[in-house]
C-alpha cells in the first residue's frame, strides 16, 4: 500500500509540474536598437507581463529597426510580439519596397505604441538653422537599412533636397560617434520622444533639433498621410530652449496570425490595464489610447479583438 500510494503522489506531482510547465507562455518581443527608446519600451512591457501574470515567459531581442520585425514576422512560429508603423506593414501587404518578392499579410494588430517622432539633428557649430540648410552638408538619414533610412530620404525627396545633401549610411549607433568627432554635421532619427540617444548625446555635446516650416511639413503630409504635425516641448533635450515643430507617425504592436488566441487576449488585456502604471514611469505611455487601435491599418488578432470587445471599442470591418 505505502508503495501504491508513493507511486500515485509521485505521478500526481510529475502532473503538476507537466501542467505548470504546460501553463507558461513564451512571449518574443522585437522592437529596435539597445540605444533607442523603442527598446526601452519592449523591456517596460516585458516585465509588465511577467508582474501581471507568471504564465508569462518574455523575451526582449533587440532588432535593427521595423523592417527586420517585419521580415520576420513572415516566419516566426508562436508568440512573436513586434513593433512596426502601419505604413510598412501596407508595403508588406502590397509586396512594395523593400518587400519585393515577399508579400505577406500576416500581421495582426494587438495595441497602440507611442508615436515614431521624427527629428533632425545638426551640430551648433556648422550654423545649420533650418532643414533647407543641410544642403551641402554631411547627413546620416536613419540608421542603415531602416525604415527611418527610406523615410528620411523620401522627406528630404519631397523637399529637393535628396541631391543636394552629402548622405552617409552607417548604423544609428555610430551616428553619435561621428557627431562627437565631427564627421558628420548631423543625423536623423526616428524614435519616441525623448529618445535616449538624444538625451546623452546633448548631454556632452552642444545640438540643434531642426524645425520644419509649416510649407514642409504640409508637402511632407501630402507624400504620407500617416504622418501627423507635431511639436517637441521646450526642455525636450539639453540646449533645446524653445518648442521644434515636427512631425510624428503611428507605431503599433503587432503579432502574427500564428499567435495562440488566448496569448493575444492576455497580451492585450494585461498592456491596456496596466497602462496607467507604464505613464506613470514614463510619460510617453500617456498619448495613446485602445480608440487609437483603429490607426494599426492589419487586422486585429481574434484574441485582442476579443479584449477590445468587452472593452466596447468599435473595430472597422476592414480590420475584423
């Protein structure tokens, strides 16, 4: 009997930890560069999951930029969480540049990231005031192979510039660098404000963050709808004393249509009720909203459609 009884106890507790170890749930979450403020959202989120329920097993991988996520939403299995903006993800769908060949439309939206701002940043001393004034100089557009990269390049396109500016391709990261040891006269990036990469960079180093004229922006506008106006308050970055008008785009978290349902609900539900605590750390959480969902262009995951549901928010049929 004692023999049975320890066989029985012992098969029952091989049970419960086969059915804890069946109750977790990996989650990969891909957003950017270590450097860029993307990144420290992903690890906010990251470990809102794991507080918010212990089913929850978050990864953080950092990435080179959305079209990489993209890319590879084409071919992760499970629970792969990525950031990316709708206007790429509508590239993919269309097999456009630079997904030619690759046409995917796998993408399923879970929720609202704070806004990609665009900002151009010059050294003090080159004398560089305005986005016009770049011509003839050295200008890194975007980290290499980014969306940031193309779109800059389309925005200094847009406005004539394209030809007139000396245009540097190298990693985001070596941007900073080479503006310490004046190699370049300034760079692009397109990340959350304050992105940290800014704030350390204009910690040693004496910077202008450009403002676009009304004229530009509406031109800008005009090539891209998604991007919106938008301007940085003063005391954004060190040195910078008065408000930048620029522009800003939507960025959304996405999962595939490979993610388990209830995952997606979870994911979904936990990000929206505990977005309150995220602001609270960090305020860029504060700008978006679950009404903001309808802006993420793919379909929304049968799992956070479900969330949003209860939450009696209302989903365009083209997004069902």
């Amino acid at each position: 009997m004692k023999t049975l009884v320890a066989g029985v106890l012992g098969v029952m507790a091989c049970g419960l930890v086969a059915g804890e170890a069946a109750a977790q749930t990996p989650v990969t979450l891909k957003s950017a560069k270590t450097t860029s403020s993307y990144y420290m959202m992903t690890v906010q989120i990251a470990e809102m999951l794991k507080k918010a329920d212990p089913q929850f097993v978050p990864t953080v991988e950092e990435s080179q930029g959305s079209v990489q996520n993209v890319k590879e939403s084409f071919v992760r299995p499970g629970n792969f969480v990525f950031t990316a903006p709708p206007s790429l993800l509508a590239s993919a769908r269309e097999g456009k540049k630079p997904f030619e060949g690759q046409a995917h439309d796998n993408a399923r939206s879970l929720f609202v990231m704070p806004g990609i701002t665009v900002h151009f940043v010059v050294r003090n001393e080159t004398g560089i005031t305005s986005v016009e004034g770049l011509a003839g100089h050295t200008f890194v557009a975007g980290g290499k192979g980014t969306f940031c990269e193309q779109s800059v390049q389309k925005i200094l396109g847009v406005l004539g510039l394209v030809e007139k500016v000396n245009i540097e391709s190298v990693e985001l990261p070596a941007a900073s660098s080479a503006m310490r040891n004046a190699k370049i006269d300034g760079f692009a990036t397109c990340s959350s404000h304050p992105t940290p990469q800014l704030v350390e960079l204009a910690t040693t180093n004496d910077l202008t963050v450009l403002s676009f004229t009304d004229a530009e922006r509406d031109k800008i506008i005009g090539m891209n709808p998604m991007y919106a106006k938008m301007t940085l308050p003063a005391g954004t970055y060190k040195g910078q004393d008065k408000p930048v008008a620029t522009l800003a785009m939507p960025v959304g978290a996405y999962g595939t249509d490979k993610m388990d349902e209830h995952a997606a609900y979870a994911i979904t539900k936990t990000f929206w009720e505990w977005k309150g605590k995220l602001a609270a750390d960090n305020p860029w959480w504060k700008g978006v909203s679950p009404e903001m969902i309808t802006l993420m262009g793919a379909k929304v995951h049968p799992g956070a459609a479900k969330y949003y549901r209860e939450a009696g928010v209302k989903l365009p049929d083209s997004m069902k």
